[in-house]
C-alpha cells in the first residue's frame, strides 16, 4: 500500500465526490482494515465501517445502504466474500448503483472464478495502492450510473420498461453500448420475448464473437426444442474458452434434456472442477450421479454440496435427501436417517418432514425393508390427510411413486390429480403423470382420471373468462379467487387471474387492494415459472396504472433513499 496520499482534488474526479459516499471495509485481518481505511480517508472519505467478518458484515449490510463494499474473498471461519455478495445481492442490501470490489490476495482459478459467478463489479488482487483503487472506484461508478436506473426497474420487475432504458442509454454513452446490449438481451429472456433477444444478440455477433451472446443464443434454441443445435453452440464457446462456466452448465441442461444423463454428468463434473463452490452445481451434479447409479461421484458432490452450503443462503435440504439416498444405496441407513434428521432440524417447516418422509421410504424400499418402508409410507399418508398445502411438482411425483410401490393407492391419485388440474396444459408433465399410473398397473384408470381433471381445471378457468367478457367484473375477480384457492400453481388461472384484477382496475379505477393482490398473484407466478411472457406484460400494464406519487411523496421518498432508510420509516 503506497504511503504517499493522492491530492484532495483528484478524488472528485468527473464530478464524483468520493468525500460523502458510506464505505464498508470487510476483511478478517485488522492490519488490512486500516490500510484500506487510511486509503479511503486519503481520497477524504469521512463515513467507513468496518466489518471483521462475513456474519459482522451482513449485520451492517441490513442497517445501511453503502456506496462502496471492499470486501476480502477470504475471511476466515463462517462466510466468505463470494457468499456475502451473493446473500446480500438475493436478500436486496445493495443498491442497484453501489459498487462491489471484490479484494484477494488469491490468484487461484477456483478462487477467481468462484467470485466472477456472482459478479462484483471488480476483483481486485492485493497488495492495491491508492492509484489503482482510485483508477478502478472511478471507471466502476460511471458504469453503475449509467445501469442505475435500468436496475432499478430490473428490481421492480419491469423487464420490459427497463430493456427500453438500455435502448436510451445506447444513444447517450455508445462506449458502454456492448454492455447494455447484453442487459438488454438479458432483460428480453425475462419478459419472455425469446425472438427479440435473439435479434440482439445476434447483432452483438456481427460486431465480435462474444461468448456470453453465442451462449445467449444457444440458449434460445435449446427452449425451442432444438437441442442439436444447441449443443453444438454450447461445446462450441467451451471449445474456445475453457473457463467460460455459462456455457458448460447450458450443455449439461442440454445434455439432460436430450435423455442424455451420462453426458450430462460429465459436464457437470468438468465444470464443479473449474469451480468447485457453486452449491448449486454440486447439487445438480449429485442428483445426475445418482440417477445415474455413479454412487461414489453422487457421495462426493452431495458431501461437497452440504460442506460450502454450510455458510451459504444457497444452502438446500436436497444435498441432504440425496446423500440419504446415497447412504441407502451403500446399505447404511442408520446413516441415512442421521441425515434426514439434520435436515428436518436445519431446515424448518411441513414441506421438508414430508419430503424427509418419502426419502426415508425410499431408503428403506431401495435397500430391502419393505416392513419399514410400508410403515413410512402410512405415516406420510397420515402427514398428507393433515396437511392442505401440496409440495412441488417433482416432489408429489416422488410422493406418489413412492406410495404405490408400498401399497397405497387413495393418496397418491388424490396428488396426481391435484397436479393435472394444477397443469391442465402442460403435456410432457400429463405424460410423466399417467408413466406413474402406468408403472402402478392402473394405465386406463389413470387415462380417465387425468381426463376428469383436466376438464375440471378447464371448466373452473372458462367460468371466470366467461363473467370477466360478459363485463361481470367483480363476480369474476371473486370467482377467480376461488379458483386461485382450489388450483393455486395453475399458470393459466393466475395469469387469467392478474389480467381480470388489472381489466377492474382499467375500467372502474386504481385501488390500491386490487393492485397489491394483482402483484402478489404475479410473484406467485414468477416464483413457480419465471420467464413468462405474460408476467413481464401484465406488471408493465400494472405499472402504467400505478398514480404519480405527489411531489412532497417524492421528494420524501428520495430523501429516505439517500440515507439509506425505507421511505415508511422517514414518516
């Protein structure tokens, strides 16, 4: 760190005022702390807090809205720098203009790339002198400034909006043009406007051969079910740039939805090599061993998987559920049911005992105890009558084959019918659907089961169309309700749900209780599927119906803003 301080003057370098921004330092080692605080003083910073950890660092994360984070990669027992950014990017503690400096002393492969996954802003070797960090704070924030306003309708969800904004900003700063292209494109995937993004990034590849937009369009044509092609893109940019990760998890999805499992196993292995940190990945990679029956990689991954999850927000129960069934396929299932233990301990709620449930049935069928995997499928019977909410969709499938194979019938068609009518359109799903009647010996019953409840969803859904066109508005926001209640991860129903809730509020006026309930069943729908189409045009429709807030209101909520605080609370 040179010890030579930089004039005053350059630190307002194109009109930035380094002097007022809110700094937060988070390193484990204090000497580094106060190097990088005396540097900051010497660009005049005046309000720097300081963080000794990952946990330490949240805590302030949650208090204020800082400007500037210098955070270490490396810090010691409990979270690191990567799982910061990556918590505090999920949980909202960034402003969308704030900038993130990644700092390490570490040049390793697996460190760097780790951290470049959740994108800070910069990543910084040690040892920094002022120039450097001065250099690199100036360039980052000019950049944000540009982004600030597009983030902030990314953050409401207004993906269509905010892709027009980078359009807008093209015209003012063709420097960043590339940049905001890749935004935009990114934002088009969102809306669910798949022919627009290919458009754009196929005009970013008439100027450069940029992997991220090759990539981009190999995903397109992979969701348009053209996998060759596809693979072809992905193995094409790895072939190019070994390191470029994107790329390596899109074959794999490739691979898998080709029936390919064992190639996609292989790709997943590469790519949890190159960067081994990703929970995310570890987990995919597990669940591909195991299906596989590659028990000892399955044992590897899901160990892997649980051991960086241990600090991390991405931390999932299903490392657990598969390292069970692992230890169920080795035979040992008093570790097994160790494992389902700490799962239900460590991650609250119904949901997780009935999936712990099933996966103890499964280990104990899969191993040979058929008397204790029978008396695990009556207890999840019983769980199931006491119970209203069903879990996701892969996990009633599980529920469901499980309960057939031990001789249960009455519960799992009640779950196969509630996911039918909640997926009346969804084909490929209504096949794996009646694969499970088939494999239980019940293939006409389960035709004529699937039948009744897709007409069921399709009656309740026209019902609510019907009153909404014949101009019976609110008897077709309260029947829409009802049939929000009785299917409530049907996307037709949802959307049809929004689009009659916003059509009241067109024709008879905003009301704010009809807003809140419009954006509530939307992040439902962005929850359960995003990348809809409709979603990102319904909030968009929802937004131009929203009422100006009053000057004072404005001025207020930016007031709130700059200091870091809710608007709520400044009242």
């Amino acid at each position: 760190m040179t010890p030579h301080a930089i004039d005053p003057a350059a630190t307002a370098v194109d009109g930035i005022d380094w002097a007022e921004k809110r700094y937060l330092l988070v390193d484990d080692f204090v000497g580094i702390r106060q190097l990088l605080r005396e540097s900051l003083r010497n660009l005049g910073a005046k309000h720097i807090d300081q963080a000794a950890s990952g946990n330490e660092a949240m805590t302030l994360l949650g208090k204020t809205r800082y400007d500037v984070v210098l955070c270490d990669y490396n810090l010691g027992e409990g979270k690191n720098g990567q799982q910061v950014l990556e918590e505090a990017r999920i949980k909202n503690l960034v402003l969308p203009s704030s900038v993130w400096l990644m700092v390490s002393a570490e040049k390793s492969v697996e460190s760097v790339m780790g951290a470049a996954e959740h994108q800070p802003d910069a990543y910084i070797i040690k040892p920094i002198t002022e120039g450097v960090l001065l250099t690199r704070l100036n360039r980052v924030w000019h950049k944000k400034q540009i982004f600030a306003e597009i983030d902030h309708a990314f953050a409401d969800k207004d993906y269509l909006r905010a892709a027009r904004l980078c359009d807008e900003q093209i015209v003012h700063h063709k420097l960043h043009e590339i940049d905001l292209l890749r935004m935009k494109a990114h934002l088009l995937l969102k809306s669910g406007e798949p022919e627009l993004a290919r458009k754009v990034f196929e005009r970013v590849l008439e100027e450069r051969e940029y992997n991220w937009a090759r990539t981009g369009l190999g995903k397109i044509r992979m969701n348009n079910g053209e996998l060759e092609a596809a693979r072809q893109m992905f193995q094409g940019v790895i072939s190019e740039n070994r390191f470029f990760i994107d790329a390596f998890d899109q074959l794999a999805l490739a691979y898998q939805l080709m029936g390919k499992t064992e190639e996609s196993c292989d790709v997943l292995e590469k790519a949890a090599k190159l960067s081994p940190n990703s929970v995310p990945r570890q987990r995919a990679l597990g669940m591909a061993a195991l299906k596989l029956g590659n028990i000892p990689l399955a044992e590897k991954a899901f160990r892997k998987c649980i051991e960086i999850g241990e600090y991390s927000i991405m931390k999932t129960v299903d490392a657990y559920f598969g390292l069970a069934r692992v230890c169920g396929q080795k035979n040992d299932t008093k570790e097994a049911v160790r494992l389902l233990n700490a799962a239900v301990r460590d991650f609250a709620g119904n949901q997780v005992e009935l999936r712990a449930k099933i996966t103890e049935g499964l280990v104990y069928h899969e191993s040979g105890d058929y008397r204790r995997a029978r008396k695990s499928g009556d207890e999840l019977e019983l769980m199931l009558a006491g119970e209203k909410k069903r879990p996701d969709t892969p996990t009633c499938m599980e529920m469901a084959t499980l309960l057939f194979a031990v001789g249960v019938k009455e519960a799992p068609v009640d779950l196969l019918c509630y996911l039918t009518r909640n997926n009346h359109d969804n084909l490929p799903l209504l096949e794996d659907v009646q694969k499970v009647f088939d494999k239980a010996r019940m293939t006409e019953e389960g035709e004529e089961l699937i039948k009744g409840a897709r007409k069921e969803a399709s009656d309740m859904m026209n019902k609510g169309v019907l009153l909404w066109k014949t101009g019976k508005l609110d008897e077709a926001v309260e029947w829409m309700r009802e049939a929000r209640a009785a299917l409530p991860n049907n996307l037709r129903i949802l959307f049809n749900a929004a689009q009659i809730l916003i059509s009241h509020m067109q024709q008879r006026g905003y009301e704010m209780a009809l807003s809140e309930e419009a954006i509530g069943v939307l992040m439902h729908v962005d929850g359960i599927a995003p990348g809809q189409q409709r979603f990102a045009q319904l909030m968009e429709q929802l937004a131009l119906l929203a009422p100006a807030p009053l000057p004072s209101e404005a001025a207020q909520t930016a007031s709130a803003e700059a200091a870091g605080t809710p608007a709520a609370a400044a009242e």
